[in-house]
C-alpha cells in the first residue's frame, strides 16, 4: 500500500468534485497508467472524469510525467488538461 | 543571467519592468516584448472575462526551466516572465515577456520561443465566462502546440 496525494485541476476537477485527495493504493500500481486506471474506478465522477484518457496530462511531484512513469509512496500526482496559459 | 518570473492576481506594469530589466547596466542592446490581453470574444461569441488558474507548486519550476532553455539558446542578459492568473476582463493583460540581449535577433528570438513555450510547458488553464452566463474552458490549440515545437527543428 502506498499513500499518494492526488491533485486535479480546471475540467478534472470539476468533474471528480475535489481539488485533491489523499489516497492509498495498493502495490499493483506502479505508474501514472496504473493509478488513472484505479482512480477510475473509485466512483461514477472518477469514471467521468478519467473516461476523456487522451485528452488528459499529468505531472509526478510537480514535474511533467507520461502514462509510464513510476510513482511511489509520498509522491504528489497532479492530473490536469493539456495547458492553455499565455 | 536574472530571470524574473511571477505569478500574480494583480495587474503588471510594463515600464516598471522594463525599467527593472534595464537597471543598472549598460551592455544591453535590445529587449523583445510580448502582452498577452484578453479578447472581447471567442469562436464568434463575446466573453464578460476569463478565468486563469494555476498549480502553483508547479508554475514557478516550469516557468523557471522555459527561461533556463532560452538562456542555453540565446545570449539573454536578462529576461521576466510574469503570468497573472485569477478572473480578468477583456482588455486586460494576461502575461508579459521579456527577453533583454545585446542584439535585437537574439531578444526577438528568445521573446517569441518564450511565449509560445509558455503557452504549452506550463500549468495554466483558461476558461471563458461568457456574456450568457455560460462559462467553457478553453481546448488546448494544435498550432500552439506546432508553435512551440518549431523550435526543436534543425
């Protein structure tokens, strides 16, 4: 078991209800995929959000990851669309 | 080389940063300038404003190494980078580039591959509030996307 604290941000946010949560996932999930595949399914809103797969990015401890990054106990996982700033 | 970069709710004035870049030195030759403001409308329907927000833990890192990149590009002697965020009506300015050099090509350059890397390495989002009360975030656009990625050309 590890523990994460997740992170959402503009439509993902929305769409799960919360800006973050703490969670404990067990030791099968290993990477980015892993855990979005697991978030989905907590929960209708989970599944709503995470369902638009393609259309969503992610960052492991405040820095860009891909679906096969490696995330591990402690780390911060923050789930968001692909950027619009500027 | 100095690196300003902010993230702010509140309003930035140009010729303070300016003033602030130039300050005390005399080997710069140019500095490029981009204002990014938001417009009265989007895909033909008029906006009452734009919402920006931010992963603040995040921001500051990525817009820090976007200014690191333009440095190992350009030779910058100094640059500012400042991103407001928060609700902002149409008129207003949303960021500011700044990229100081001793020749104009290399400040234009690294302005220009500043913003568009802006636009697409750092955790920004926008939505629109629309004059109907409807709100939409905005789609990421695959030309910025392009904009961005013509600077890894040859």
């Amino acid at each position: 078991m590890a523990r994460l604290r997740i992170l959402y941000f503009a439509w993902l946010r929305e769409r799960v209800g919360a800006s973050e949560e703490e969670v404990e996932v067990p030791d099968g999930v290993a990477t980015v995929a892993d855990l979005t595949g697991w978030l989905s399914a907590r929960g209708p809103r989970h599944a709503a959000a995470f369902a638009a797969t393609r259309a969503i990015r992610c960052a492991v401890n405040q820095a860009f990851a891909g679906p096969q990054a490696p995330i591990a106990a402690g780390d911060e996982v923050a789930f968001f669309p692909p950027v619009t700033g500027g | 080389m100095d690196a300003t970069v902010r993230v702010q709710t509140a309003p930035f004035d140009v010729s303070e940063e300016l003033a602030a870049l130039i300050a005390g030195r005399t080997d710069i030759g140019g500095i490029g300038c981009f204002v990014g403001t938001v417009r009265d409308h989007a895909g033909g329907r008029p906006i009452r404003a734009m919402s920006l927000e931010h992963y603040p833990a995040m921001t500051e890192r990525a817009m820090r190494q976007i200014a690191e990149q333009a440095r190992a590009r350009w030779s910058l002697l100094g640059c500012a980078l400042i991103h407001r965020v928060g609700e902002l009506r149409p008129g207003e300015a949303i960021v500011l580039v700044l990229a100081a050099s001793a020749h104009r090509q290399a400040a234009l350059d690294a302005t220009s591959f500043l913003i568009d890397w802006l636009k697409t390495g750092a955790p920004f989002w926008k939505k629109e509030v629309f004059l109907d009360g409807e709100s939409a975030w905005v789609a990421a656009r695959a030309d910025d996307e392009q904009a961005a990625a013509r600077w890894l050309g040859p």
